[in-house]
C-alpha cells in the first residue's frame, strides 16, 4: 500500500524540516511506500530552497511549484492530481 501525503505550503521555511521530521518517523512505521507531495504557491522567503534541498536527500519527496499564487485549496488539488498513492 503507498501512501500520498499532499501538503499545500506558502512561505513555511521555518515549519519543513519539523514537519518532515515528525511525518517520516509517522510514515516510516506504517510503511516504506510513500511520498510526501509539497504544492507549493510561489513564497516570498526560502521555502522552495529548502524543499528542494530536502527533496536531493529523499527521494520519496517530490514539489510541485505553482506558477502564480492560486491558495491552499488549489495547491492541495494539485497535489492530488499529481500523487499516485
């Protein structure tokens, strides 16, 4: 069984790598098949550098970049669309 994990971001640079923490060790327990999908709205500080950084390192972490700002709820569509778990 894999499972997705879809996770809208705006500007949380500060929040990733805690959140990643927390969910890996979660998801780690329950099974190796998963990908954490981050659909990201343009931010205005270093949330796409870090998401990228963290995804060099763990290939079950995958971004989507929106082109504009379109919000939480079209950001989290997105990242259904895209996930195959």
């Amino acid at each position: 069984m894999k499972i997705s994990v879809v996770v809208p971001v705006y500007n949380e640079e500060v929040s990733i790598e805690p959140f990643l923490d927390r969910t890996i060790n979660v998801l780690n327990q329950i099974t190796s098949e998963y990908e954490i999908i981050f659909s990201l709205d343009p931010s205005t500080d270093k949330t796409e550098e870090k998401l990228i950084n963290l995804a060099s390192r763990n290939q079950n972490i995958k971004i989507i970049t929106l082109s504009r700002r379109f919000g939480q709820p079209a950001a989290t569509i997105a990242g259904i669309n895209y996930s195959s778990g």
